[in-house]
C-alpha cells in the first residue's frame, strides 16, 4: 500500500513537473520523466510485494487447515484406539480413557465450528462436524450416570483380583486359572446394552479386525466428509495421501 501512495504521489508531481517546464529540455522537465519512471519503479515494486503478499497469506491458510485436518485423524485415531483397548480388556480404566478421547474430539470439533470458514454458503462442515458431536454427546453422558456405579464396582475389582493373585502367590501357582480370564463385574456390566445402549452401538459400528469405525457408521460416515472438506481448504484434495493425513 505504502508503494503504491509513493508511486501515486511520483507520479502527480512528474506529471505537474512536465506541464509546467518552459521547454522539453529543462530542469523541470528532467526531474518530471525522472519522477515518471520512478512511478513505474513503485508501481512495479508494489505489485510484486502484493503477489508475494497473497501467497504466503494463502499459504498461511492452507497450513492452518493442514493443521486443523491432521489434529482431527489425531482425535478421530485415539477414539478408535480406546475402543480397541475398551474391547480387549472392559474395566473402569479404559472406559474412562474411551470417554475421555470423545470429550478430546468434541471439544476438538468445537474449535473447528468456531472457525469463520465453518459458515460457509453450503453449511457442509457445520453440518457434519455437528453429526460427529452428536454421535459422540450421548456416550459422555452416559458415562456420566453410571460413573459411581462404574468407579466404586472398578475398585472391588481390583481388589478382587488382588486378593486372589495373592492367593495364587502363596500356593505357588505360576499360571493364571480360569476364574480370572473371565470378565471383570464392571466388564460384565459394560456388556449389558440395556444400561449402556450408546455405548453398545458405537462398540457395534466398531471393526476390530481393521480397528477403525465402520464406513457405513454414523460416526466414521461424518469424520470422512469433515476430512475431504478441510483437505480441499488445505489444497490436498488432488494429492495422494500422506500418512500423517490417513487413518
């Protein structure tokens, strides 16, 4: 902006210079055509810092959103991982860690609809980061009934299980018996859809065999749309996936 007020002003006052000269050989006519390619320096100058202006200020942008994309497979990989482990092993402990990657991912997808862009024309990212905090709200929730239930029926198992490889201990029985490879009570109850119904849907949209949420979930469905919308704000849309940006 400074460059072009120069080249403006430059320019005026060549051009006054010029009117004004008594002959076209003098001293003001001189200094006139020195100030008009002055004009055409500044003009130049003002023009190529304004390109290179634009593009670090797209660039900026476009990191920006490379970073929003990659902390969203960062969330959206935790979740799944709590839910493999929930699976492998159901006590208090990693249903409290699946509960608390949603809460991470929900609060994540807030600041992704606090984002300007997020109230684009089309309302496709609102709308699906909105399905994705819906998915996820209920399963907080109900954690949150049962969270005296679960807390206090954790530590009796753990205790129980204390006691009982202590038991193990003192006659000298190195390998586990059978008793206790079977779920925990808190596993047991994890299990009953009828207390825990949100969480036995989001454990059914669940594959382990690809430890990832099914594609055709409510879930995974939602997280798909919000990742191809912030690679084409980050301008990988045409480009292979790397794997930072991939499930």
């Amino acid at each position: 902006m400074v460059l072009f007020l120069l080249a403006l002003g430059s320019a005026v006052a060549g051009f006054v210079a010029i009117r004004y000269s008594v002959t076209s050989s003098g001293v003001s006519y001189e200094i006139g055509k020195w100030l008009l390619q002055l004009t055409t320096v500044f003009t130049g100058a003002g023009f190529i810092t304004a390109v290179f202006r634009q593009v670090e200020i797209t660039r900026a942008k476009r990191d920006a959103w490379m970073t929003t994309l990659q902390d969203l497979v960062v969330g959206q990989d935790a979740l799944e991982g709590a839910c493999m482990r929930l699976i492998s092993n159901s006590n208090a402990e990693t249903y409290a860690d699946m509960i608390e990657k949603c809460r991470e991912l929900r609060a994540m997808l807030r600041r992704i609809i606090a984002l300007p862009e997020a109230y684009d024309r089309s309302g496709d990212m609102r709308r699906h980061v909105q399905r994705m905090r819906q998915y996820l709200k209920p399963l907080i929730h109900e954690y949150e009934r049962h969270y005296m239930h679960i807390q206090r029926q954790g530590r009796l198992d753990e205790k129980a299980l204390e006691a009982r490889l202590d038991e193990l201990v003192k006659i000298n029985q190195p390998v586990l018996t059978e008793d206790l490879l079977k779920w925990t009570s808190v596993g047991e109850l994890l299990r009953d859809a009828r207390q825990f119904p949100s969480l036995a849907a989001c454990l059914q949209d669940f594959d382990e065999g690809e430890i990832q949420f099914m594609e055709d979930s409510e879930l995974d469905s939602a997280y798909e749309s919000v990742k191809r919308i912030l690679q084409k704000n980050a301008g990988v849309e045409s480009r292979t996936p790397s794997p930072s940006v991939t499930k």
